[in-house]
C-alpha cells in the first residue's frame, strides 16, 4: 500500500468534510417537510415527551432507531424539521468515513478510500436523502460500516471485530428491514478469506462461528423489538411493500422486468452516467482485487434484484443503500486511470466530466430541488406534488397569529401523514390551538365542524386531491367555507387552501 | 489418528472429566431435587406473576420497573413460562439456569487466575454445597443471577487487564450491561474493577492508558445496554426504590448512621460465616498461609469480596442477607485454593481427606435442611423468617387456592385477599385462578376496613364468599366471618387463616 502521511490524510479528510457539510447544510430548510418526514419527527416529539411511546414507530411497522436519534437531537436543536434531518447529516458523515474505511482496507489503497469517500460526498442520491429526515441515510450507514466490518472479519478472522459487527447489524436491523441483507450477505465475504496453504479449514471454521457470534449479537438486539406490544405490525408493514413468499410464488417473476427497468432507471439517473461507466470499468480495467469487486458487486446485486422480485411498492430510496457499494468501485476505477494515463490534461478531463455531472445535480438539489435532476419520482414526491409540505410553514404562522387573539379549531383533510401531523410538530404544544383531520371528504361539511365554528374560529385545510372535491386541493363546493389564505406550489399547478367555516 | 488421539485425550484427562460431569449431575440433583417443596415467598410471588404478565401481555415486557426494579430476571424468566407449565418452577428455573452459568463462570474464573484444573474443580464443587448458594439458587429471586453475571464480569475483568484486548473489553461491557438490567448492585463491581490492576503484569503508562481505553469501552457498552430500560415510562423508579434501600452520599455527609453502621457490620458478618460455614471460611483465609505463591490473585478475591461487604455496611440503609450472595461467591476461589493447598501439603492423604470431609460437614447438614426441613434449617433468621416461618412465607395459600378450586366446580365462589399490590394472597390467587372463570378475586386494601365492603355482603347472599388473611392474625371482630382452617407458616407464631363471610341468608352449604 503506497503510504501518505497521516497530515495529508488528515487535511484531505478534513477538506471534505467541510465540503460535505456546507453541501448537506446549505438550504437544507427550503426543500417542505414531505409526509413521511412529517410522521417520523412527530413520533420523535411523541416519544421525547412521554416515554411509554419510545416504540411508537411501531405502530405504522417502522422500527425506531431514527426516531431514537432524533430524540436526542430534539433536546438540543429547536427546530424539529432540522433535529430530523440533522439525523440523516450525521449518518451521511459517519458513511463518509465508512467509505473512507472501505475504500481503504478492501483496496488497500488510502487514496481509493479517499476517492469512495469524496464521490460520497457529491453522490447526489446521498445529497437528497442526508438532506432529509428519512431512514435511508442512517440504514446505508449501518450497512457501510457492516460491510466493512464484514471485510475486516474475514480478513483478520477475530472475534473483536465479530462482537462490533454484531452490533453494527443490531443498529441496521434496529433501523430498517433491508438491513438483514447485512446478515444474509455475510457468507459471500468467504471469498475474502485469507487462503493460507493447510489452513483454509481452520480458518473457515473459526469465521463460521465468529460470523454466527455476529448474526446472534444481530438478531439478539433486534429482538429489543419485542418490548413492544406493536412488534408483530413490522411484519404487518413489510407485506406492503414486499410480497410474502406464498404470495410471490403465485407470480414469481410478473413484475421482476418492471421492477429492474424502473430501479435501473433510478439507479442510472442518481449515479450519473460516467459515474456508472467508472463502475462498470472496474472489473474489467484490472484483474486486482478481482474477489473485492466481486463481493461489492455481490452485496449491491443481490438486494437489487431481490428488491425487484419481491418489491410490491418501490421508491428510489429502497435502492439507496445497495449502490453505495458500488462507489468504492468507481474509486478504484478512478485510481487506476490516475495512475495509468500519463496524459494529465486527459485524466482532468474524465475527472471534469465525472464531477460535473455529479456537481449539476448537487446544485440543482441544493438550490431548485423541483427541477433537479433527479428521479422523477422523488422530485414529485419530496418538492413537486402534494406529499410535499409547501405552505406548512407559512400556514403555521398564520394559524399562530391567530391564535394569539383567541382559541382557534384547525381541521385537516387527512387523518394521518402530512395532516395534521406537521401542524401538530408546529403548532401542538399552542393551548389556543385546537387540531382534528378529518377523512374521507363528504360533499358535506362534518356537523363537528359547524359546531365548533360557533364556539371558536374554524379553519379547514385543503391540499390533496379527494373523490367529492370538484377542483384539487379545494374544499367540496357544497361546504360553507371561505378561502382565507393559500399557498402555491413553486413547481407544479398545486396549492395548499386554507378556509375559514362560515358561521351558520 | 485422530479418534486415538482423542481417547488419549480422554485417558489423560479421565478423573478431571469425571469430576467435571460429577459436579454438573450433583448440581442439577441438588437444584432439582423437590424444587417445589418450599411455597414461593412474598418478593418471588411478585417476580413469577411479572414474568407471567410480561410473556402473556406484551404491553407488561418492563412491569418490574413499575416497583423500581430492573427486567431481565422477567425477560429470563418470559420464555420459561412457556416451557413450564408450573410458575413455580418457571420462576425457580430462572437462578437454576444462572446458578449453572456461575458453576462455569467460577471454574474459568478460578482457572484463569490460579492456573490450575483441580483448584477450578475444587471451586465448583465448594459453590455445589455451600448453603447460601444452594438456598438461592433453588429461589426465584434476582440474586441467583447477579451472582453469576458478577463472576463472569471478574473474568472478564482478570482477562482484560493481562490480555489488554478489544473483544475482552467488548464482552466484559456486555456482562455488565446486562448485570446492570439485573440489579444495580452490580454498579459496586463496576466501581471496584481498578483492584483488578493488581493482576495486570507490569503497568507502564502506556499500558495503563490502554486499558483505561479498553475499560471505558466496556463502560460505554455496559451504559448502552442499560439505556434499553429508558424504553419505559418507569425508568426512573429504579432510583427512587434505591433511595429505600441505599443512603446517598449525601445523607451519609450530613448525618453519619453510626448506629446503622453497627448493626449492618453485625449483620452482614454474621450472615457471611452462617451462609459460608465457619471452615470454609477459615479454609479461605487459611489459602494466604498454606501456600504462599498466588497472593496478588488470592488478594483480589479477597477485595472484590470485602470491599463490596464494607460498601453494604456503610451504605445499606435496609440489608437482607441475599445482598451478600455474589460477595461470597466472588470468595469461593480462595476457599478452593485453600482445600487443594491443604491436600496437597498433608503426605497421608486419607488425613486430608478426612479434613476437608470435615469442612464439607456443616454445610452438608445445612444442605439436608434446606432440601428437606426448611423451616428448622439452621440459616440467618431473617432469611428462615422471610423463606419459611414469617408471613412473608407462602405456607398454606396453596391449600386455599386448591380448596376454593374446587369450591368452584360447584359453582361461582367470591374470594376476597388480603392487601393489593405485592400482596402474596392477592397476587397468588391472581397467578392460579386468574382462568378459573367461576372464582371472583376481590383484593381488600391493608389495613384491613372495620367493615367488610359492601360489595361482598351482598354477594354473600348468592355466593359463598372466602377471605384470606395473612399479615393480620384475625379478622377483625366486627367482621361476619367464621374461620375455615389456619395454616401455620413452617415453625413460627405466623398463620394464614381462611374465613368464610356468614350471614343469615348465605346460602347454606351443600
């Protein structure tokens, strides 16, 4: 391994690290709280303030380690949207020096670790979700640091290192479903073993057990779990977006080209095009290191393809954790060319147009998340269609300002997710504010909310589309309500209404 | 080849794998044998109900915190209820299970120090008889399994400082993790862990620094775990109950209990030699001048056994002899050392042999009581009046609980219990009639009302309605009641009496 000094190190680390927090932090406000962000920071402001509901994630299926993180956060940062999405800055730092560790050990090369780790810090999948108060970035964190504590296990073959994976895969699995790929994936690391003559057997035994030791740390702290009543929703939920196995095997490969078309998509749009041609080079470009590639590619191709046998509902984000296996191999790709063409201007050149594929889209998300460069999907769900929360802010102010005059009723079209859950972030703990969603939409207004609007101001919110009302994000026309204010989406003809109920 | 090098191996080591499987069948026949036979005692009565409730009712995994004590002897005991169908035994299985894990813990421990398979054999042997571990390991109480997580952290601990290593340190963090989900005696282990240095084999700086490193890890492992308890609503109870156990430092600062200072160093004392045995005790001591090599070690043992012992005296506001089970396992070593050094030095061995016979002698004619008489074995009062001959005792709710059993196949029966929370009537009847459809429970708050509820009396017109005293001696006189049967708690002035309510219109018996 071509050695530096520890201060080149230290000053190349370091200098992205600065680079990686000015790209996490800056903006990270303007982009709405998007539903799912809404839910996991109120349980968060749920579980701070009443301890019986620490597992109150549980209840919709998640687990809860993140909304563990950001109790912690809440007690030191004010606003909850940021204590949420500080989460995810933390995690996606912790990442970049799991990559950097990665990079290192598997290539034995501190420059690849260096390279993984700087491509992490522009990857603009890694942009939108260490900018977002989503589970994502915590669970490719635990899955990086588990993949290279599962190198380093099969490498040095030491029960040390067996005990911190078993715990890195506790956290994972405390986090997300698809951290269990860190557990099912753990016997392709055998390829890594060190094959000493006469000693493969020993050696392959004492990994056996050691890896056990790991998946039983694992699974033992994933059992933490059944301290909740709710523990058997997490199987309830993961039916929703995963076909159980009697169910798949109706139809095992119905949607399997759908689903890879569609992740591949998403995949190709997030990596970038020279991002993914280094990639690919990897293999190809040199037969070093050829077990380390595989065992990368391994743990990015297998959860990728099980997600598209199995996936009944995909997001982009459920691909999030599998492809950061595959930047340490775009690094290697990127390490070879440094130092095989003699042509530097050459070289700038590939590095040029590597980055600023990456570098338009990081800007784009930074600053004009609408029209990013990115998959669509995500755009539409976290900025441009209604799971976004423009307006919440604003509305927040408004609805305080008026409260400050008298007690107020707010109803939310919608029981559950965005409304009323990021008023109640905002606006639970204001004695004068009183919040109810409301759902489904009749073509008449409920008899609840014409009483109320006699004893206290009554306001209704509007923002999503609904079977009885005529026009999007407006109140049936049949309600006895007048528009007081509203909030237009940035990017899309959509809007957040806000009505008063006129008194009868 | 290698199937005669294992008989060689099986030749070589003969009588030390025979003692081995000796000692493991004489543990689990002493354990075992008529495990039931002592009524479970008011705190195991609350310990077995908790286990019930936290395997039956998932929303009741942390109900020890409730009473400010911590989980994992219920969530041990939460799948045991599954495979016993006899609470008693579920609970009592619980220290059956950590009272082998400290047998292992004792002989690694013992080796590890000593070096030396017959003192390790000796030691294990010594735990199998020893009254006090016996006794509680054959109870449903917390202590069973703070003493096997205390010996296994001084292994750890010993291993940490001679081996200085990462995946030690990891594993001693995980021991004290869970000794601190146990019980927080375990804090005074924690505390005292720089005694070990004195095994540590030269310490320069940079070897201490090392392992202050390694042992802030364990630390930080130890405190992760404990955070688990945080998941409850009822975390902070845990401080509250310690505050009636334990004087904080600043109640000591501002107004020494020299009074209770006395009094616990009496105590503790006179239970450590009763529950030890006078000869092993002595056999213990005796190890320093026997054989004088050792001695860092022996001091060690010595240490993390008194040391706590003292931190009792001076803190322990109210003691019950059970606190000092994990100090005098943590002391059995030495009693080993002692009984090898002794055999060892004596050239006729039917001499050592019959001394060391005579130093198992005490605790063997303990041993026979608490498996066969315990209410006349001769153990610490406060523990024989707790176990057996007090009403702490569960003597005779049994018999009620069988008599009302089958009063209701007859037909629905009110059974009304003295005192609600921690009550051993209430909380008995609740373990074994809480499916019998046809008992109505009804818990009466202590001290007892002059008047019976109302409630009852009119019940009593349709139903037969029992009541069950068991800390007051007699109902009180203003009570409709006639006495059933009283059931004497083992040798003592204590009774259990069943009443049943009278009235002129109850209905009259079949």
């Amino acid at each position: 391994m071509k050695t530096y000094s520890l201060k080149l190190i230290g000053v190349t680390l370091f200098v992205l690290s600065v680079l990686y927090f000015v790209i996490r932090l800056f903006n990270i406000l303007d982009l709405p709280i998007f539903t799912d962000e809404a839910i996991y920071i109120r349980w968060a402001q749920i579980a701070k303030d009443d301890a019986s509901w620490r597992f109150i994630s549980l209840t919709d299926g998640k687990q809860p380690s993140f909304v563990w993180f950001a109790i912690l956060l809440l007690h030191v940062v004010t606003d909850p949207l940021l204590a949420g999405r500080l989460v995810s800055v933390i995690s996606g730092f912790l990442t970049v020096i799991g990559l950097f560790f990665l990079g290192k050990e598997l290539f034995k090369s501190t420059r690849i670790g260096l390279i993984s780790a700087a491509l992490y810090v522009v990857y603009p999948m890694a942009v939108v979700y260490d900018r977002m108060a989503l589970y994502d970035s915590l669970v490719g964190m635990f899955m990086v640091w588990s993949f290279y504590l599962t190198v380093l296990l099969a490498r040095r073959v030491r029960l040390d290192v067996a005990l911190i994976l078993g715990m890195v895969i506790g956290g994972g699995v405390l986090t997300k479903t698809n951290a269990f790929f860190s557990i099912y994936l753990l016997p392709f690391s055998l390829l890594l073993l060190e094959w000493k003559k006469g000693k493969l057997k020993e050696t392959a035994v004492k990994w056996t057990m050691l890896a056990g030791i790991a998946s039983f740390i694992g699974f033992g702290i994933y059992n933490i779990l059944r301290l909740s009543p709710f523990f058997h929703i997490i199987e309830e939920k993961n039916a929703l977006f995963v076909y159980p196995l009697g169910e798949w095997l109706m139809h095992p490969f119905r949607f399997l080209v759908g689903n890879l078309s569609g992740q591949f998509d998403w995949l190709l749009t997030y990596l970038t095009i020279p991002v993914f041609a280094l990639i690919l080079l990897a293999p190809v470009v040199h037969i070093k290191f050829a077990r380390e590639k595989l065992v990368l590619l391994i743990w990015f191709f297998l959860p990728f393809v099980a997600l598209a046998l199995f996936g009944k509902t995909l997001y982009p984000r459920f691909i999030f954790f599998m492809t950061l296996f595959l930047l340490p191999l775009a690094a290697f790709t990127i390490d070879w060319l440094s130092g095989r063409l003699k042509n530097r201007l050459l070289l700038g050149l590939i590095l040029a147009i590597t980055f600023a594929f990456q570098m338009r889209a990081v800007f784009g998300i930074i600053t004009e998340f609408g029209t990013s460069p990115i998959a669509q999907s995500d755009r539409n769900q976290y900025s441009n269609d209604w799971p976004a929360g423009w307006g919440i802010k604003e509305s927040s102010v408004f609805f305080e300002k008026e409260a400050a005059s008298g007690p107020i009723f707010v109803a939310t079209q919608g029981t559950f997710g965005l409304m009323p859950t990021s008023y109640e972030i905002y606006l639970s703990d204001n004695k004068n504010i009183q919040l109810k969603g409301y759902w489904p939409i009749d073509q008449t207004i409920p008899e609840e909310l014409l009483a109320m609007s006699e004893e206290k101001t009554t306001y209704v919110v509007f923002y999503q589309p609904c079977v009885n009302c005529v026009n999007r994000f407006e109140a049936p026309v049949g309600w006895p309500v007048t528009e007081v204010a509203r909030y237009d989406n940035p990017y899309r003809d959509s809007y957040m209404t806000i009505y008063q109920v006129k008194k009868e | 080849m290698a199937s005669l090098g294992f008989i060689q191996y099986i030749n070589k080591y003969r009588f030390f794998i025979l003692s081995i499987l000796f000692i493991i069948g004489l543990y689990f026949f002493l354990r075992l044998y008529d495990l039931t036979s002592l009524p479970l005692f008011i705190d195991e009565v609350s310990y077995v109900r908790w286990g019930i409730l936290a395997q039956t009712d998932a929303t009741q995994r942390f109900i020890s915190l409730t009473d400010g004590k911590q989980p994992l002897f219920v969530w041990i005991m939460w799948p045991l209820v599954k495979v016993f169908s006899d609470p008693v035994v579920a609970g009592r299985m619980v220290s059956v299970v950590s009272g082998f894990l400290t047998i292992v813990g004792l002989f690694c421990l013992t080796k590890v120090l000593f070096k030396r398979n017959a003192i390790a054999v000796v030691t294990s042997f010594i735990y199998l008889l020893v009254p006090m571990t016996l006794l509680y390991d054959r109870l449903a109480l917390y202590d069973s399994l703070v003493a096997s997580l205390t010996v296994w952290s001084l292994f750890f601990l010993v291993l940490l400082v001679r081996l200085v290593r990462l995946d030690v340190a990891i594993l001693l963090g995980y021991v004290f993790g869970l000794g601190l989900l146990t019980k927080s005696s375990i804090q005074l282990v924690m505390v005292l862990s720089p005694v070990a240095l004195l095994l540590s084999p030269g310490l320069t700086k940079k070897r201490l620094l090392r392992l202050g490193g390694l042992f802030f890890v364990s630390i930080i492992i130890a405190f992760f775990i404990a955070q688990i308890m945080r998941l409850s609503s009822y975390h902070h109870m845990i401080g509250t109950k310690n505050t009636v156990f334990v004087y904080s430092l600043s109640e000591i600062l501002q107004n020494p209990p020299l009074g209770v200072w006395f009094t616990n160093i009496h105590d503790l004392s006179a239970w450590f030699v009763s529950y030890m045995t006078l000869p092993i005790l002595l056999i213990g001591i005796l190890s320093f001048v026997l054989i004088k090599r050792d001695t860092k070690e022996k001091l060690f043992l010595l240490l993390m056994s008194i040391l706590p012992l003292l931190s009792v005296v001076v803190l322990g506001k109210l003691i019950y002899p059970r606190y000092i089970l994990f100090m005098l396992v943590t002391f059995l070593p030495l009693a080993g050392y002692g009984i090898w050094a002794l055999y060892s030095q004596i050239e006729k061995k039917m001499i050592s042999l019959a001394l060391i016979f005579l130093i198992f002698l005490p605790s063997i004619y303990i041993d026979g009581f608490i498996l066969k008489d315990m209410p006349n074995a001769p153990i610490p009062q406060a523990d024989s009046l707790q176990f057996a001959n007090s009403w702490p005792s569960g003597y005779g709710m049994m018999d009620v609980i069988r008599f009302i059993d089958a009063r209701s196949q007859e037909g629905t029966v009110y059974l009304a219990t003295e005192g609600l929370y921690g009550s051993l009537p209430t909380t008995l009847a609740a373990i074994y009639l809480e499916h019998n459809h046809e008992v109505v429970r009804f818990p009466i708050d202590h001290p007892l009302p002059k008047k019976l509820p109302q409630e009852l009396m009119w019940q009593a017109e349709k139903h037969p309605v029992y009541i069950v005293l068991n800390i007051e001696q007699q109902a009180p006189s203003t009570w409709p009641v006639q006495l059933v049967e009283r059931y004497r708690k083992g040798k003592g002035e204590y009774y259990l009496s069943l009443y049943q309510l009278k009235l002129p219109s109850s209905p009259s018996e079949k």
